[in-house]
C-alpha cells in the first residue's frame, strides 16, 4: 500500500518558504524575474510559488507533461531566470538562508491560457500595492472560510489556478494540505485516512469517486469535510445531485470563472432552489451581459489582469462600465435576478476532465502533418470527461500519422481521442467552420 500522504502544516510551510525565497534570492534572481516551475505537484510545488510571490518574483506553475515544442513556446515568452524541472533541483530550493516575506502575496501565479489563437499567452496580475495583496488574501478567505483547523485536500494538478488558490489560501490561514494525485482509491483513503474539510475538483473527480465507491459497495466516507467546491466543467445533474445527497447541500459550492479571473459562487442549497444558475457574482463584483449575451465582470483592483506582453489581447479582453473596468473570456449568458446562467463556453473551447484545450493549438500541429489540407478540431460529449477532443481532416495523411505528431507535440489532454477523414469541413458561408455540426 502506497505511504499515506504528510499533513504540510502552515509553520512548515512558512519556514521552507523563507528558505526557498533565500535560495532564489542566492540564485541571482531579483524583483520582477521568473522561475518556471515544471515539476509534479507536491506541497513544495505550493511553497515555491509562495516564496517566489512573496519576495518579488513571478511564479510561472506549468504543465510538466508539455512536450518540448510546447515548453519552448511559453518559455520563449516568460525567458524565466530560473526553470525548475527536475525534483532535484526544487529540494535544492530548500536549503537557502532564510528571508523575509511579505506578508502577502504581491502577485498572482501566471499561468497560461491558449485562447483562439493558438498561441499560450500569460495571464500576469502586475504587482500589487501591499494593501491591495491583503485585500486579494482576505478577500478569499472570507469566501471560502479558510480558518487555521482546515486541512485542504489538494487531488487537482497544482499548475491549475484553482486548486493552487484554495492551497495558498489555507496555508494564509494558518491551516494544512496534503497532496494526493487523484486515483479514486487513494484519494477515497485519505477521506478517511485523513479527515480534510476542504478540497477543490472537477466534475470529472467526483463522477469517478462515485464510480469506485459503487464497486466496492461503499459510501465514501466524506463526513469531515465543510466545504467540498467544484468547478473547471458542467456537473452533470445525477452527480451533482448525489453529491449533495452524500456530502451535504451545506458543504458543496460550485463556480465558474476562468484562469484570469473568477466571477460567481453558488451554494448547493442556491442552485437547487433555481436549478442551472452558477450562482450570484462573487462578493465585490457585479456580472453583466452585453447586446450579444456575451459576459462580462466588473471587479476590484486586485483582480484586475494583462496578457503578459499582448497589449491587444488585453484591450479586447475589457472594457468600461458602470460598475468599473469589466473583463470577458467570451462565454455567453445571461443573469436574471442577479443569478447568473452560463449558456455556452466560448465557441472553440473544449473542456475535457476540467482541462481546457483550444483547438487552434491542436489545429496548428496537426495542419503541419504532410498531407493535410485541412484540419478542425472540437469536442464531443463524454460521460467520464465531460467532453472528448476529436479531430477531422481532409487530405492524403493516415490517422497513425496525426497520431504520432500528436504524442510527439501536444501534451495528453490536447491530444484527439478520436479521429474522422472527410472530403471537405463544413462551413459557414465566412468560412468558419461548423464545429457543432461536427460535433
């Protein structure tokens, strides 16, 4: 039986991270550098990110499972002063001098988002006054009540933002997290094992988590927990409506955002009085909708973001209202009774297991294969994932070729499960093509 995962209480955590900022400070790195972080997720993975964002430098979590055409698009972009992308050298981290942090983070972890493009940009905060940084801390913990006897159960892949978030903020609290990579049989064990009151997934999580307790004949023993938020993808109702029943309407929250920002939070006991809302807009936002239903968040200084080095993107992205600077990812809805009601993603996204995947990232590696003459890439409804990523192309290439591109270029989650040859895509008289139609 694998070892049960170490509690990583917040002193631990704050002493390894004024040895790891010591470290990255004797590493040469100064106010403003980067360090790209490439390694699997562990409780140092959060450390690392803590330190660095509290001693002046830019945290870069990414997917340690990018290939290498993909790891040197972003690093082309962030020219990080330090990458780490061996266990070895993030242990190394752990023995510098120690050093002062700030009290709060003065930056948010960038992380990465493709977009229609195709092209990764970063999602970059700025730096944040420190009135502003604590604003940002307590503003999440008065959501979520992180308080110093939470211990958060971290099963998400730590270079995603949410489950990052909810780590950081139970540490600020003073609380604990283990770190579990989510297989149902383990992440069931440390329910019991472990007693965590807090923990962040994907619809995907808890469809699988019911999946195993089913086979054994089980309930999964989930009575310690307060607060179980999930997010990343649609909860389809029968797990949704189960995990209210196994867990508690007063314990399951869902919300929908995105890596530059989030806008709702909904309560269990909120969505079952108006089935399908994702809840009212988070505590110092206000949610609104345009003349094409597109939505848009007005939000607070701190939450306010750039695409790192993009000026254009970052103009498209906002806008003035009434209620202050908005911003849109281009998702389209609509909010009644201030209860917001997503109507559908942004029209090339493909969410498969609360992973986002663009097509035009896909689309560019595969429309490189010799022999294709045209490529569309869209996602098909999955009952474990949510969606699947498939692909249709015109032209002389095999399927074995696409497929061997693709594990050579794409990382898993981008990669098509499916693949289907067609004479000609099928488009709308501009030229776009019908994605729905393929679908």
């Amino acid at each position: 039986m694998p070892a049960q995962p170490q509690i990583h209480s917040a002193a631990d955590s704050l002493a390894r991270q004024r040895r790891m900022a010591g470290s990255l400070r004797e590493s040469g790195l100064r106010h403003g550098d980067r360090v790209a972080l490439l390694t699997a997720g562990t409780t140092a993975t959060v450390d690392l990110v803590l330190a660095a964002s509290r001693s002046g430098v830019v945290p870069v979590p990414l997917d340690p499972r990018l290939t290498p055409r993909e790891r040197a698009v972003v690093l082309d972009q962030v020219e990080p002063t330090l990458v780490v992308d061996e266990p070895a050298v993030l242990d190394a981290l752990d023995h510098g001098p120690e050093l002062d942090l700030d009290p709060y983070p003065r930056c948010r972890p960038m992380h990465f988002t493709s977009g229609t493009t195709g092209r990764p940009k970063g999602v970059w905060s700025g730096w944040l006054s420190p009135e502003h940084a604590e604003a940002a801390a307590l503003e999440e913990r008065a959501l979520w009540g992180f308080r110093p006897d939470d211990l958060n159960l971290a099963v998400s892949p730590l270079y995603h933002s949410a489950p990052l978030r909810f780590a950081i903020g139970t540490l600020l609290a003073g609380g604990s997290v283990a770190v579990v990579p989510f297989e149902p049989a383990a992440v069931a064990r440390a329910f019991g094992d472990l007693r965590p009151t807090t923990m962040f997934c994907v619809p995907a999580h808890l469809q699988r988590l019911f999946a195993h307790a089913d086979e054994l004949g089980e309930r999964l023993p989930t009575d310690s927990f307060r607060l179980v938020a999930h997010a990343g993808a649609p909860c389809p109702t029968p797990v949704r409506l189960r995990a209210h029943d196994e867990l508690g309407a007063d314990v399951v929250w869902e919300f929908y955002g995105s890596t530059e920002g989030q806008f709702t939070a909904c309560p269990a006991t909120e969505w079952r009085e108006r089935p399908g809302t994702l809840g009212r807009a988070r505590p110092g936002r206000v949610v609104w909708t345009d003349g094409d239903d597109q939505i848009w968040c007005a939000v607070p200084p701190w939450a306010r973001f750039e695409y790192w080095r993009d000026p254009d993107k970052t103009a498209s992205a906002w806008t003035d209202s009434p209620d202050g600077p908005s911003f849109t990812v281009g998702d389209l809805g609509r909010v009644e009774d201030g209860h917001v009601f997503l109507d559908a993603r942004r029209t090339d996204l493909v969410i498969t297991g609360g992973v986002n995947v663009y097509p035009a990232e896909v689309e560019d590696v595969l429309g490189a294969v010799p022999g294709v003459r045209d490529v569309a890439v869209f996602g098909r409804q999955d009952d474990r994932w949510g969606q699947r990523v498939c692909a249709a192309w015109v032209g002389d290439a095999t399927e074995e070729e696409l497929r061997a591109v693709a594990a050579e270029q794409l990382a898993p989650p981008k990669r098509p499960k499916e693949y289907e040859h067609l004479e000609d895509l099928p488009r709308t008289a501009t030229g776009k093509v019908r994605r729905t139609e393929l679908a």
